[in-house]
C-alpha cells in the first residue's frame, strides 16, 4: 500500500517562510526518512514575498526599505545564499569607508574603532575618543575589578551594561548601537534573550574587557585577525535577490500571495482546516511563520492559552526614509557608514546609514543614497505622519545634522507597523510557556523573528529547523489528538 502523502501549510511568506518551503522541497518532492511524500503549500497576505525584505529600484539607485544586510557571523544566511549559487552576489561593506559616528552634543563624533557594544577591544583607539568624558573611561576601566553577578535570572541589557560599564557608556554608546538593531528600549530588553554571550563572558571571565582582550590575544597567537573584516554582508542586486532566488526554487508547491488566512480549524480527519476567504484547505502539519500577533489570532480557536501566549510579545513599529542627492551639491564627504542618535539627544531620529558610501552599487555615479530611521519604542507615534511629512522631517533631521539642504532627487518611504518584536526580561520563559501549549497541539508549529532571533540568518536557522521537526513529526506514528 503506498504511504499516504502528508499536506503541509505555510503560512508567511517572510524569508522565515520562504526558509521553512525552501527546506521542505529541497529533495526535490522526495519523500521523508519514514516514506511519506509531502506536499506543501505556502500562503501569503501581501502580494509579494519577502516580508521585510523589500527592494526597489529607480533611476539607478537600489533603495532596501527593510533589512538591508545580514551578520556574515551567523552562518545560516551565507549557507543558503551558497546553497542557491549566490556566492558571486555577496557583497561586503565598502572598506574605505569604515567610519561610524554618534551623534552628541550637536555634532557628529566618530565611534572609536574595535568598540564591540560599548567594550573596548583596542585599548588605543578608544583612549583618544572624545565620544565618552575620562570619568566614563576611568568607570570602563573599573570594569576589570567590578564583582561578576553569579544570579541567574534574566535582566535587562540596560541593567547588565549599567552595571558593568557605567551610566554614560550606556547612554551614550551602547543604547544607540542597541536602538539601530532592535529599535528597542535598553531598559526593557532582555540580556539572555538577545547578548547572551556577555552574561557568560562575565561568568567565565569576571571582566568583559578580560574576555575580549583575550580572544584578540588568542587571534594574534594564531596568526589571525578581524581588523578588516566586515561583520556585514549583503547582496549586490539588492536583498531581494535572495528572496526571488527561493521562490523560485519551489516548484512543485502551491504558492498563493494576496491571500490571507482567517482561522485554523481543528479537525478529526484532515487534521487541521485552513480558512481563507473564499476557500480552504486541509493540513496534517501547520508552520505558522508569522508574527506572533498574527499567529496570536489565527491559534485561539486551538488554544486560547497559546493564543494570550503570543499576544503578550510586544513589537514596535518604525519607518525608513531613503534620499537621493546629487553628489556635487552635498558639502558633507559622507566618509563613513552612518550615524546612531542616543535617545538622550531627544532627535526624532534613531539614525541614519549613508547607503552608498557602506555599499557598492546602491547609487549612480554622480549621486549618493542615505536612509533615515525614525520612529522605534515609545516613539511610534511618527507612523501617524504622512509620506510628505516623514520626507520633511528626515530632510530636517540630515539638515540638522549634515548640513544637507538640497532637495533630494529621489525620496522613498517605507512604514513598519508592529514589526520589530521585543525581547524583554523573561523571553525565554514565555517561549518556555509557549512550547509547553504546542506539545499538546501535535502538528503546529511556530517559527519566525517573534522567538528565538530577529536577524536574517537566525530566521533561516528557525525556518529551516522547523522544516526538519515537521519531517521528524511525520516520521512518527500520526498522533491522536487529545
């Protein structure tokens, strides 16, 4: 008797999604160790894949209005670009220009090199800066005698630096770099969920500065060094290259895009009902790549429980502004990468990435390309501006700043309500909780941003991951529900 075929539904077509379809087709409709063919369809809200990947192109610029780059660290995301045959697009940032700037006390002052969130790493570098007072560096410095907290429950990123490194360190360092990653608050965010590996350089090591200083001593004995790598990669036709490369390796699966998914239903047979507006379809195995606020609505009829889980992780909403400029007419070299504003500046900017002085191919030749972020935790409010007024403002901001007074020749605005999610103290007990309520709901399965990491890489390592439960899930004896 052949193996009954096994239907799974994807619901997001994010680069978390796209991971998880990419990972279920990859043996090419091949069946699972255990002999079940699969069958996979994915569905998306929008009319486009990506989520927040999003790409334009115009008049020669290529303007990212999401993600503009992911960490080379984190192997996932150069694994699958290899994977697809990208290799030859992957870009680095522009070495000549490797300068990045604060902005304190009306001017811009450049970060001093080798700083690893606030740490010294290079001990020179960071004694001739002028972005933090000698009393702040004498506190830094104290750091090396500073007992390790030995506790082990969870505390915020600003508690554990403030502690560690001193009140202007955060404030005027730290906080800023936090912002441009997680566009969050540093006094809610949590240590374990996000830098989990400065809580054990601090248990290993008793010192933060002890722990660096030593891997670049060990880099130097082995004859290696980081000094002129880049941390950042991205690829040279644009991140959504990435995103139209996986959707076209999934032939053979049902992919709907402007279709959005109502309810999952619960049922004996089929196992699961996907509800759309005008039609649904069964499911043995469910991966729902969503937001956890999306996947919050669609589980309650499932679990409430589960469904009060995931409302209960926040997101905060932000928007991209990108300007083109005339290169002649600009005064300012933009010789860097960018600037981070601390909040303590109390600018309606969080920063801002000079694009085509960090990347290659991003402007025509006669032009540059910068982007403005505004809005973040506790600042949403910027969302209820409209596109004319968020050009003004990110205009007065680069005026304030730069000295930029130009009109630009291309301006792009790109609104991301509720999509940054928000590790705050005690995330991973809430992922705990939320695991606990899927065991008793064989066959769904969570993955994305919203739970174990917020960058490219760590959303294909989740999709991917979750692709290979779901083929462990059949694998199993179909379990009865309960």
């Amino acid at each position: 008797m052949p193996a009954v075929a096994r239907h799974v539904v994807i619901i997001g077509g994010g680069i978390t999604g796209l991971a998880a379809a990419y990972a279920l087709n990859e043996n090419d409709g091949r069946s699972s160790p255990a002999g079940s063919p699969l069958s996979c369809t994915l569905v998306e809200a929008s009319q486009r894949l990506g989520g927040k990947i999003l790409t334009d192109r115009a008049d020669g610029f290529v303007i990212e209005g999401g993600a503009e780059s992911f960490l080379a660290q984190k192997p996932w995301g150069i694994d699958l670009c290899r994977r697809l045959g990208l290799t030859d697009s992957l870009m680095t940032t522009n070495p000549e220009h490797r300068k990045t700037f604060v902005f304190l006390q009306g001017r811009l002052q450049e970060l001093p090199e080798g700083v690893v969130m606030g740490v010294p790493a290079k001990l020179g570098p960071f004694l001739r800066s002028s972005v933090l007072s000698w009393p702040a560096k004498l506190r830094i410095a104290a750091e090396l005698v500073i007992p390790r907290n030995r506790r082990i429950e969870d505390e915020s990123l600003a508690t554990f630096f403030r502690r560690r490194l001193g009140q202007e360190a955060l404030d005027r360092m730290i906080e800023p770099l936090l912002s441009g990653i997680y566009t969050a608050d540093a006094d809610q965010l949590s240590l374990l969920a996000t830098f989990p590996r400065f809580r054990e350089m601090e248990r290993e090591h008793g010192s933060l500065l002890k722990a660096l200083w030593l891997s670049r001593w060990r880099e130097w004995r082995a004859g290696e060094t980081s000094a002129s790598a880049t941390p950042f990669v991205t690829l040279r036709e644009g991140l959504d290259h990435l995103v139209h490369t996986l959707g076209g390796r999934l032939t053979g699966m049902t992919v709907l895009t402007g279709t959005r998914v109502r309810q999952i239903r619960r049922q004996h047979e089929q196992r699961y009902e996907i509800v759309m507006d005008d039609h649904s379809i069964p499911a043995d195995a469910v991966i729902l790549a969503t937001p956890a606020h999306d996947a919050a609505g669609l589980v309650s009829l499932l679990d409430q429980s589960l469904a009060d889980d995931l409302a209960r992780i926040p997101y905060s909403s932000s928007v991209t502004v990108s300007l083109g400029f005339r290169k002649h007419e600009l005064r300012h070299d933009l010789d860097g990468y960018g600037y981070v504003v601390p909040r303590i500046e109390n600018r309606l900017s969080m920063a801002s990435t000079w694009t085509s002085s960090k990347w290659a191919h991003r402007a025509p030749a006669d032009s540059v390309l910068l982007r403005c972020y505004l809005g973040g935790a506790g600042r949403e409010a910027v969302l209820e501006r409209t596109d004319k007024e968020l050009i003004a403002l990110a205009q007065g901001e680069l005026r304030a700043i730069l000295g930029i007074d130009q009109a630009p020749v291309l301006a792009r605005v790109y609104r991301w309500p509720r999509a940054m999610p928000q590790y705050r103290v005690g995330h991973l007990q809430q992922l705990a909780a939320i695991d606990e309520r899927l065991e008793h709901i064989p066959g769904l399965f969570l993955a994305g941003a919203g739970y174990r990491g917020v960058g490219i890489p760590d959303c294909i390592r989740d999709g991917m991951a979750t692709a290979e439960n779901v083929r462990r899930y059949f694998d199993k004896a179909m379990p009865t529900f309960v």
